[in-house]
C-alpha cells in the first residue's frame, strides 16, 4: 500500500470514530428537563370527577403542581364515584392502591377505621393549619386527634329552579314542606315538565340527597323508622304519586339531574355547585334556594378529602397535599 493511500485509510478511520463517538454522546446529552423528569417519582391520584368542570380544575392542579417542584411526578386517574370504595378496598389485596386519594368525605372514617389511609398528622402540623377551615369540615378529616387528610372542597345541595317557569306561573319560593308540594305540581306540565326532581338511585348520592329532607322532618337519623322519618318518606310519595316527580329519578345520578334540567324536563332540582358549570354554559336562567322547612331546614356536609395511602409513596403524598393546602 502507498504511502498516501495509508493516510487514506487512516484518515477513513479517524473521521468514522469521531463520527461514531460524536452520535454515542448525543445520545447520552438529553435535555434538562428530560434529565429532570427521570429522577421524579411516579404519584398515581384517584378521583371520581367526571364533569368537564371538574376534570379541567383537576388537570390544572396536577400541571401546576409537576411544574412547581423537581421530586415528584403525579398523574390521575377517574374511578367511577359508585365504585371507589369498593376498588379501594379490592385494591388492597392486589397491590394496586394509588398513593392518593380525594375521597368522599362521608367514607373517611370508615377507610380510617381498616388502616386504608395514613396517619399524616406529624407530616402536617407546621404546614396546615386547622383553623383555615370551616369547624365542621376539619372535623372530616379527623379520628381520635389524629389526622388523616386534609379537605380539598366542601358542598351541600340545595333546589335550583327555572325562574322563567317561576314567572310565568307567578310562583314565589315555597318555604314550607306544603308550599313545596303546591309549587311542584303548579309546574307539572304532563308528559312535558315535573315541577321537581332528585337523585334517588341506590347508593351514595341517592342517601346524599335524602338526607336534608329527613333532618328537616326533625328525624333522629340514628332511626329512620320514626314517625318523623315517615313524614320525610311521605313527602316524596305524594311527589310520585301526584306525578310532580318522575319515578325515573330512582336511576338518575346529580349529573343526570343537570342534564334534564337543562333540557327543561324538570322546572326544580335538587343539586349541588358542581351543576353550576353546565348551567353557567347552557345559558338557562336559574335560581338557588335553601330546602323548604318543616320542623328545621336541613343541610348535609358534602365534598371531597385528599388522603394518603397507607404502604405507599405518604411523603409524596404529603407534598402534594401541603401545595394544595
């Protein structure tokens, strides 16, 4: 071989090394943020949101949570609200449990009760404080002065009602349980509107709803076989059986609810603020009142808690329960 044809070769060789070795260290430079992402620990959320509203707000808070800091990296995923304590629970056995949960506030205490959610209260003491919150919603996330959450929204339902339909029939807010059942069947239109609606499917929201009217009746909810609980059940028999609330409603969700209401099937509903968007966007003018009376007005606590899950990531949970404090 010649001697310039040696350089050739040599020079074929030197430039497919730095060839090959410039690609090997492009491959290994990847940018900061991938960098980033890759020492972040993996956070699972459930929730049982379903409402564009609701999804939209829970997006927003797990973006701007992954953007605030560099430990961790959430995700969330829906569970059905019929299902979730029921996954919950399933899931114990098969190691599927996420590392948080915005729990019904009702069921805290009884997944407190089988050691499902963590004790965070040394976790949180110097980061939140309990006096930022309403008496009566701290206390959900409470058990024996330990603490086991923090509540992430509170609610309670009330009637909203069509005020164009409330005008037209030159109706006025009913006070009285009486008052109710004359407004509902003045807005009763036969196979076109009932004058009202709730949820009164099996299971949780359908108890959600009921529970207003039976401590209104002055029942002690200990008891529903008392005379007063009767008065309650009564109340939506004479409903039914005036036909100013449809027998449907035993299947309908709140969210079925807002879609009648919408639709203008039903002139008043009981509901909560998580309607309130879908009104909002529908354009309908409605109104808000509180539950007629009987012996008392009855409101019920609703909402939802953050929790962590015992087992699992709890500092991460915890992290992120104090950015959402």
């Amino acid at each position: 071989m010649k001697k310039r044809d040696i350089w050739k070769v040599f020079l074929l060789f030197f430039v497919m090394g730095f060839v090959g070795c410039g690609g090997n260290a492009g491959e290994n430079q990847q940018p900061e943020e991938q960098k980033r992402e890759q020492k972040r620990e993996e956070l699972t959320l459930w929730s049982y949101y379903e409402t564009k509203a609701q999804k939209e707000g829970m997006d927003k808070l797990i973006r701007d949570f992954n953007e605030s800091q560099d430990d961790y990296q959430i995700s969330w995923e829906y569970v059905p609200m019929a299902d979730f304590v029921k996954n919950l629970s399933y899931s114990q056995s098969k190691d599927k449990l996420p590392d948080i949960v915005l729990v019904d506030n009702p069921d805290m205490g009884s997944l407190i009760k089988i050691n499902l959610l963590a004790d965070i209260t040394e976790e949180i003491e110097n980061t939140v404080s309990a006096k930022d919150y309403y008496e009566e919603v701290w206390k959900s996330v409470e058990y024996e002065g330990r603490y086991y959450g923090v509540p992430f929204c509170c609610n309670s339902t009330a009637i909203i009602y069509h005020k164009r339909l409330f005008r037209d029939k030159n109706l006025k807010i009913p006070k009285t349980w009486e008052e109710f059942k004359m407004v509902a069947a003045a807005l009763t239109e036969e196979g076109k509107c009932y004058g009202f609606a709730m949820s009164a499917a099996s299971g949780e929201q359908g108890a959600f709803q009921l529970m207003p009217w039976l401590l209104a009746s002055g029942a002690d909810t200990g008891n529903v076989a008392d005379n007063r609980a009767k008065e309650a059940f009564q109340l939506m028999d004479d409903l039914l059986k005036e036909k100013s609330m449809p027998n449907d409603c035993l299947n309908w969700s709140q969210n079925d609810l807002t879609t009648s209401f919408i639709k203008g099937e039903i002139a008043m509903m009981e509901n909560g603020p998580w309607s309130l968007a879908a009104l909002e966007e529908s354009g309908i003018e409605y109104g808000i009142f509180q539950f007629p009376r009987n012996v008392s007005v009855g409101v019920v606590l609703g909402g939802e808690n953050l929790a962590a899950i015992t087992g699992k990531n709890v500092e991460g949970a915890v992290s992120f329960i104090n950015y959402y404090n």
